[in-house]
C-alpha cells in the first residue's frame, strides 16, 4: 500500500513544485531557515499526494480506460486502497498546512489557502473544475506557481511588477503543458465522459494554443524581467520545439502525443537545471 501511496504523488513530478517555492523564498530575501526547509518538503512530497492522490480516486473510472495510466504517469490503484489513500492525503498535509499557518501572515495564509483549494478543486465532486474547459487548464496551472507565489510572499517580500510578469509567464507555461497533456486523453476522456479543454476545442486547435502560450510566456519573461534574468526566455524554446512535431495532429491521432508529453517531462529537468545555472551566475553577477 505503501508503494501505492508514493507512486500516486508522481515522484517525477516533485521538484515541480517543490522546485518554484524553494526558488521563489531564496530570491525573496528569504534564508535556509525552518520555513524554507518545511515549505520545501511539503511541495516535494505532501502536497504532490494531496494533488495526485485526490485525482487519482475520482478519476478512477476514465484511469481505468487509459492506457498510458499505471506507471510514471499516474497510479491506478483499486477502489478498496481509496479510503487508505485519502487518510494519506490529509495525514501527510495537515501538519505541515498547520505549522506554515502559524508562522506565516495574513498575506502568506491566504496565497496557502487559494493553493490547497485549486488543489482539491480541480478533481473533488461537484467542483470538479478539470471538467470545466478553460478552467482546468488554469487550475492546474495554479498548481504550480501557486507554490512559487507562497515562497515569495512567506519570505515577506511584496510582489512588484517584474514579479508579476515572472508569475504571469509562469501560468501561461502551466495552462500550456496541462492542455499538451490534455490532448493525449481526448479518447478515453470522452469514453469517460469527462470533459476538457481538448475535448471541447479538438485536438488541433488545443495544440496550437499550447504553442502561443509557451511563445507568450517567453515573450513576457524577456520584456518583464531586467538583467541576465531576462535569458530564461530562452527557456521556453524547447517546450515550443517539443510541441512542433504535433501541429498537425487530430482528435483519431491525438493518443500519439504522449510522446509530446514524455519529452516534456525530461525537458522540465533539462529546463530547471539551466534555469538554476542562471539564477546562481545572476546572483554572482549582481554581488
């Protein structure tokens, strides 16, 4: 049971979040004190479990009709193991939810709440709001720079401008990579009756959206951010490259970008490293 509890968090998913708030605290001002090391184990693991594990009982019926479910990508674990997975869930968050409260302010518990809500929003019954195209895109895009806007706002820094245009780039890059993944269960989301940004647009037009948002969010990065850190830009260019291959895709096809989308798991660390290489040379340059 155990090794079904870690496999529904998606280990290779972790530095995903825990990555964005470790990253945003420090450039915040910011030390490697007790907030950065709790807030940083609770996005690596906890709140990962929370995310995945959530979805992976309620999604349990269209998982069952997906083949690319079952491994990296998403457990399917049987109904029986669903209580145990839930009771996970809030026995690995609560604690920490609890502790971060009490030592944060009013700013920083609010940005926590909207996180945790986006969270159990996009796949909890009745709010379901992966099955509310558009907004499953952006819920699950808030997954992500949730995170990173907690780090920063716990570190007591206020969010300036240029802030802005990192975070914005950021959710154009989430609302991008959840529809690429979108595209890939347009068939078993269908047989499921479940609906979705792809499903509702097609597998074309999905496509072409991700390549605009990923365009965009490097376009607001080198205009919004000044200095060397305006070269994560850059960054961009592999997912846009990485969707290329696909324009030409339809809905009878659109299973064959899974392979879209186990690149795009490989790029994000390829991606992160240069990223941190970056940040590292930035700080040294400034100092």
């Amino acid at each position: 049971m155990i090794r079904g509890i870690v496999a529904s968090s998606r280990p290779i998913s972790w530095v995903n979040t825990a990555y964005p708030f470790a990253a945003a605290y420090l450039l915040a001002g910011g030390g490697v004190d007790w907030k950065f090391i709790l807030g940083t184990v609770f996005f690596l693991f906890p709140y990962n479990l929370l995310m995945y594990g959530v979805n992976d009982v309620f999604d349990y019926e269209s998982d069952m009709r997906n083949p690319r479910k079952g491994g990296i990508e998403g457990a399917v674990l049987s109904k029986q193991s669903h209580k145990a997975l839930l009771i996970a869930c809030a026995v690995c968050s609560l604690p920490f939810l609890i502790v971060l409260a009490a030592g944060g302010d009013a700013a920083s518990n609010i940005t926590l709440a909207v996180s945790i809500f986006a969270v159990l929003a996009y796949s909890a019954p009745r709010l379901r709001f992966k099955e509310r195209p558009g907004l499953d895109s952006l819920t699950s895009a808030v997954h992500f720079v949730s995170p990173a806007v907690y780090g920063w706002v716990l570190a007591g820094s206020a969010v300036q401008a240029e802030q802005w245009m990192v975070f914005m780039a950021f959710l154009l890059w989430g609302m991008a990579s959840h529809a690429l993944g979108a595209i890939q269960d347009i068939i078993p989301d269908r047989e499921g009756g479940l609906g979705s940004i792809a499903t509702v647009l097609s597998a074309r037009k999905t496509i072409y959206l991700v390549l605009a948002c990923y365009l965009l969010a490097g376009g607001l990065v080198a205009v919004g951010v000044s200095g060397i850190g305006r070269w994560a830009a850059v960054l961009s260019l592999p997912y846009v490259l990485n969707v290329l291959p696909h324009l030409g895709i339809s809905d009878a096809s659109s299973g064959t970008v899974n392979r879209g989308w186990k690149r795009f798991l490989w790029i994000n660390y390829l991606c992160g490293f240069l990223l941190t290489m970056l940040l590292i040379f930035s700080a040294f340059f400034t100092y």
